[in-house]
C-alpha cells in the first residue's frame, strides 16, 4: 500500500510487500488515517496510520474469493 499526498514526488507511507493483490482500498468515513484495503486472497486490511503504518491494525480472511468492492453503510454521521 501507498498513500501519495498532492503534488508530492513521494509516498507518505509505505507498506511491506504483500504476497497478494490489493483489489480496492477506501478511506473511513469517520475516522482521518484509517484506510481500509482488501486483498485477491479475501482477506480485509485495517491501516490505522495514526497508531502504526508499517503493517495492519487488523486483518481479517473475509472468505476465499477475491474481495473486489467496500461500501460502508450508514449516513457518514455514525460514530463507530
């Protein structure tokens, strides 16, 4: 994972390499420099950046398939 800040020549942060493909990636709707990503291998990825930005906060195996779409529920105002 990469996360770039405009019109800057490098990445804010890098992660490790992953043995799998990143398949989608979405910011919290409640929570700055909380990323969510999925992987090829149905696994979830929760990047906390504020607490750590070399690996996940949380990883979680969703099922075997590709996870290829994240859509959070609610009207945005929802404190989780």
């Amino acid at each position: 994972m990469v996360t770039w800040v405009h019109d800057a020549w490098q990445p804010v942060v890098k992660s490790s390499f992953s043995s799998s493909y990143l398949t989608c990636g979405r910011f919290s709707p409640t929570r700055p420099g909380v990323i969510f990503t999925s992987r090829a291998d149905g696994c979830l990825d929760i990047w906390d950046l504020v607490d750590r930005s070399h690996e996940p906060s949380l990883q979680h195996n969703v099922g075997p398939e590709a996870v290829t779409a994240l859509e959070f529920w609610g009207d945005g105002n929802l404190q989780v």
